[in-house]
C-alpha cells in the first residue's frame, strides 16, 4: 500500500476489533471434558484381555515367519 492511499474501511474496523479469547467457563469446561475423555480411556486400557492375546498371537506368528525365512535363506 501506497503511502498517499487510505486503509480500507474493513481492515480499520478489523483492527479495532478486541482479540478472540475464550471465557474462563469455556475453559473450565474443556479441561472437564479432556479430563473425563482420558479417566475413561485409562479405564478402557485395563480391561483388555483380547488385545493382550491377539498381539501375542501375532508375534508368535512373526516370529515363526522370521525362523521360516531363516531357514530357507540359509
């Protein structure tokens, strides 16, 4: 912009405008959500007999796959 031309009427209300900052209840209720979501996600890890299972499966799986291939190979 020019030295010798105006801002723009837009841009001038724009920067009277007060910065965007969330109220301290918008952000007490964040955190109780974002405390809530991770308490149950805790809780959720422990109860998972399955998963403990599946992954053993699998890398039993892996490692009998590693042992064929060395096997072959040499």
């Amino acid at each position: 912009m020019d030295s010798d031309q105006q801002p723009d009427s837009i841009l001038r209300l724009l920067a009277d405008l007060p910065p965007m900052t969330p109220s301290a209840a918008c952000d007490r209720r964040v955190l109780v959500r974002c405390h809530a979501a991770l308490h149950t996600t805790s809780h959720r890890r422990g109860a998972s007999a399955i998963d403990m299972t599946m992954a053993a499966a699998i890398a039993g799986y892996a490692v009998a796959a590693a042992r064929e291939v060395i096997r072959l190979l040499y």
